[in-house]
C-alpha cells in the first residue's frame, strides 16, 4: 500500500457496470517528507469517502481493491482504503 | 487503475485466441497534467471500443483485465475499461 | 520481497475493519549497501512487532501479505513479515 | 502487457519441471518509437515459437502467462504471448 | 521473470514459519550486459540451491514463487526458480 493525496476526479461516460456509483480518485502518490512523487497519479475507486486533498492509504492489488469497494469479480485493481490521519516519521537519516 | 491515452494499434498474427476480435490498444500513461509520462506503453486489449486519442481508464491487472473484456482464465493483464470524459484537477502544489 | 527500514506510523482513522489491532508501517525501501532507496516509502501491515528503526523483510503482494497477517479476504496488499539481523553481503562489483 | 524484442535466450540447468522444453527468451522492452526502453530485459516462456529478433507482447502477470504456456500451477510469470506483425502510431505529440 | 545475482543472504529471527530451512537470498537485478542493475536488491527464497555469485531466474509473482519452493498458501513473493548456465544475446542495436 501506498501514501497518496487526491488531487482529482475522472468523470467517465463508458466504463465497467462495477464502477457505477463509486468516485473514481485521481491520487498522487507521496514521498516520506509529503511531497508529491515525481511520476503519474492513480486511478482508485473512493471505498472511504475520501475528498479532494485527503491524504489516503491506497491499495493496489485487484483483490484488496475489489474487497474494499464491496465488488468482487470485477475489473478494479486500486481503492482508496483509508484516510491518514497522522503520520508519525522518525528522522530518515 | 492508470490515465492514459492510446496513441496506436498493434497487429499480431501469432496470438493466443483469446485476443481474437479484440483490439489491442497501445496506451501511453499521461501526468497529472495530462503529459505523457517517459517510458514505454502499455498494451491492453480494449473493452470499451475506445480508439486513437481517447484518454482511457486502464485497468493493470489480470483478473480484472479478463474480468473486464469478459474472457477469463486467459493470458490478458492489461485491458481499457473506461473512456475519460473530463479529470477535475485541483491545485497539486 | 524486499528490505526496508520502519521509519514511521500512519493512523487512520476511516479505514477498513481488517486493519483493525494492526499497526501501519511506513517503510524506506533500502539499498544494496544498506541506504536509503530514492522514492516514496511503502505502508505495510504489522506481522512481527517491528518497531520504529527495525530493517524488515516485506511482502509486497496481497494473497502473501493477506496470508501472514492472518487476515485472508482483506484488502491488504504489503505486510512486514520479518525482522533482519544480519545481512551477509559479497563485494558486488 | 508491453512490447519488448527477443535479443537472446538463456539456458538454466537447475530449474523447476515446468519450465522444460520451452524456449526461455531475454526480451528488451521498447518505447513508443521503437528503441530499447532503458532498465532489465524480462525473462519470459515462449508461447508462440518467437525468435531473435522478434517483436513480441508479454503477458507479465503470473495467471496469464501460465495459462499462455499451457500449465496451470508452475512458477511462470510473463510469457511472450504475441508476435506483433505491424505497429500504427499516431502523433504522440 | 528476472535475471538477477545473488549478491548475499539475510538471517531474520522473527518471520513466518514458511521460510524456515530455505536461505533467503539478496539478489542484484541484472542488465541486459550483465552489469548491475541500479536499484535497490530483492530478496527471494531458494528454491534451487543457489550460492552467492550464481546468476539466477528470479520469479517475481505470489503464486509462482509458493509453487516453486512448495509451499502454498504462505507469505512468499519472490523465489530463485533457476540457476543460468548461459544467455546467448544477440546484438541489441
């Protein structure tokens, strides 16, 4: 699992009946200081009601994914699992 | 789940019959600003009749790869399972 | 799998059940040499009873991470499954 | 699954059964335009009689590539499942 | 599939009892001319009676690494499921 911020929403009209009624995040992955990674977001179905510029634990594995959202056998391989409240970091060095 | 934009076709004479009758899309992942990400494509079978230029939802997993283009217990790992209307952004920094 | 080193805590507070009585690891994927990998840390459930410091042995994918936290069916995907002692390491060049 | 060209083949005495009488091929993965991506060739089974030289679409996902292969329950994970006859790109730009 | 070196092991006193009497080795993902790939090393289970300088075919998937060391249903991702005797590798330009 990964650290992300959302920082978006896809809105699509052809997509999987699975999808259906579930907010598709667009989550940017963080690095150890919260910095947003370099490299593309993720695409991650909402299963906590996460909002724009939460911090949230991503799953990214299809069976986690489908587990979380409630829906399995479908084409779901990302969920957004759980909203960070805090983070507890220990110097790296 | 990954953004990405499909920028070619791939024709293949040798094939496992599960990709029949299925195109195969080659798919560059964009960036949060809707660049195209360095590195290579990917290729995924396509479930949503998506064609050149469309930004598509790419599922990246087996299971939900089959499960999208409704062939299971087949050697497809990658399928396009949305096509992308609009992504609301909001500020990264 | 791969090494890393705890270098943190995350608390959730909307999370899934599953993660219940676990702590949440963020952890520094580690070099060859034993430094800091560039990129972002990973978040792993707690099998072992690592703590903050500890070099651990993850598994990065979910049925294996599932399994070793003894909670089958969750969406977990990465776990700590192993506190290292000693690394034995030859002359790489 | 990704694109990558056959550039050698190794031979491995100590393996596992599964792995007997198929060819085991070193494959570049490419980029978009056609050159080697930078980064590790994929060791993959050969499903489609795929020669030196060849393009070929790798399955890279455990399930795929031991149903490509034709054997369920061995330690297989990417097979060449294609070889790709003609690319069309468009303007990437 | 991987090629990688094992460049050394790791002992580990707290882990999951799937791993007790394999080694658990630290290898070094190779390029395509043989040299160190940078990035951080992975570690596997020995499912072949690897030492350390042997080059070896490195499954990198739950199911195939379980299967490979025979042990199914446990906290494995990663196994060393070949020893490489040669790689024949024709001009990559």
């Amino acid at each position: 699992m990964i650290l992300g911020r959302v920082v978006g929403e896809c809105v699509a009209s052809q997509k999987d009946p699975s999808h259906e009624g579930r907010k598709l995040l667009m989550v940017q992955p963080l690095t150890l200081d919260g910095g947003d990674q370099p490299g593309p977001p993720v695409l991650a179905l909402d299963a906590v009601d996460a909002g724009i510029g939460d911090r949230v634990l991503l799953a990214l594995e299809g069976f986690s994914a489908m587990t979380a959202v409630g829906r399995p056998n479908s084409p779901i391989d990302a969920a957004a699992i759980g909203v960070i409240d805090t983070v507890d970091i220990t110097d790296p060095a």
